[in-house]
C-alpha cells in the first residue's frame, strides 16, 4: 500500500502541521482524528488495515489530518471565544490547504468526510457548511451539538454562546437553514451517522436524524448493540460505511 508523510508550516494556525496518505487512486476520503487523537490514530487503531483492500484496489485513498482541539475546542485556559476563533483557523486550514493537496494529488470527483468521536462531529460540521465539496459523510460515534451536555460530556463553551459556536453546531444551523442552493446540495450527499445504543448521545443522534429528515435530507441512521465507540468496534463499521 502506498504510504506518505506530509509536514508543512501552515500560516492560517502558525505552526507545523502534518497529515498521512494512504492509497493511490479512487474517491478522497479526509480523516478527522478523536479528542485524543492525531494524524497517525487512524493507522494506529488499524482502520487503514480494515480498510485495506478498498485501498489497495484503487477504490479509496485516505488522507488522515492532525489536531489542534487541545489550542481550541478543549482549551480551557483560553476564553470560549477564543476556542471557537482557533477551530474556526483549524477549518479554514483544511479548506484551503488539505483540500488543495487532495485536489492536486487525485482528480476523482467524489470527497468524504469520516471520523470517530470527536472526528465525527467535524467531520459532519465542515461537510454540512461546505456541501459543495463533498459527496458523502461517513460518521460514527459522533456529537453535532458541542453545547449539548450528556452524561459525563460537558458543554465545551461553558455557557457562552456567540455567532461562530452557533454556526459550527450542526444540530443548531440546519434547523434554521433556508438556502435553497445549499439544501439542494445536502440532499444529493451521501450521509451515513453509526451510533451504539448503549452511547450516551444515542437521543442526539435519533434528534439529529429527524432533523436531516424535516429538511428532506436523505440519509441513514444505523445503531449498533452496545456503546460501539471503541476501534474494535469502528473496524468493524468502517468496511461497511466507507
């Protein structure tokens, strides 16, 4: 299987950043890592193993990126504001240069936007905000709201709100979201959500389903037996949904 390291100085987060590609060909498949994750987590969990033979026969090629959520989303030192102002670099980031390195290194029209966890929420958020670059979203284990508090999983902006959380809160936008052009666009994508019924955002992910679903967005809500939020279980759903 072809393997690459990628290293490069990224001005829009000023600092370092790096990421791993896997495969020679077939539809882009942009990796999120966990919370605790970075850019080799999904290797290191054997995902690219499970999904080994769509890659080894051209069918995908996967470019894992690397995490800032310890400067952003889990912060806590830095004001809510700021949190969300350092996620919002983070995305501009993949939009203007991970994406351009994809777009570069392989032609195939389709983009898909996967993670586990933490992975999942980012994965759903910048795909539901830039529906014209992606086909499909492959989510698992994921929250779509980060004010939500659930269980032992607290609100990540204590309290604060402001245009920008609400704005990168799938579960807040999309029930307001209006624009003909960018629903049209939703619905022709691809969207897969996994979940255990044992998870503890089990609720949010049926809520978040019925909102795609008064939108008139297409998609699949699959919910697997136990909490399902582990790499032996994302091994198992990653063949199937990817």
């Amino acid at each position: 299987m072809k393997r690459e390291y990628h290293r490069w100085y990224s001005d829009r987060l000023g600092r370092d950043m790096e990421l791993l590609v896997f495969g020679h060909a077939g539809a882009k498949v942009l990796v999120f890592p966990t919370r605790d994750g970075r850019f080799h987590e999904y290797e290191d969990l054997r995902l690219i193993e499970a999904l080994g033979h769509k890659i080894d026969a051209g069918q995908l090629q996967v470019y894992c990126v690397d995490s800032i959520v310890w400067e952003s989303l889990y912060c806590e030192w830095c004001h809510p504001a700021d949190r969300i102002r350092r996620h919002c670099a983070f995305e501009d980031y993949v939009l203007n240069e991970v994406l351009p390195l994809m777009a570069m290194k392989n032609p195939h029209p389709c983009t898909i936007a996967h993670g586990c966890s933490l992975g999942a929420y980012h994965a759903v958020n910048i795909a539901l905000r830039h529906p014209h670059l992606f086909k499909k979203i492959a989510a698992f284990s994921g929250r779509y709201d980060l004010t939500l508090e659930v269980d032992c999983f607290r609100d990540l902006f204590s309290g604060h709100r402001d245009d920008l959380i609400y704005f990168h809160s799938p579960a807040q936008f999309l029930a307001n979201l209006d624009c003909p052009e960018r629903l049209a666009a939703l619905r022709g994508m691809d969207i897969t959500l996994v979940v255990g019924n044992e998870d503890p955002f089990l609720d949010h992910n049926r809520r978040f389903s019925h909102l795609l679903w008064a939108k008139g967005i297409w998609h699949a809500l699959h919910v697997w037996d136990g909490r399902a939020h582990r790499g032996h279980d994302w091994r198992r759903m990653a063949p199937l949904y990817v």
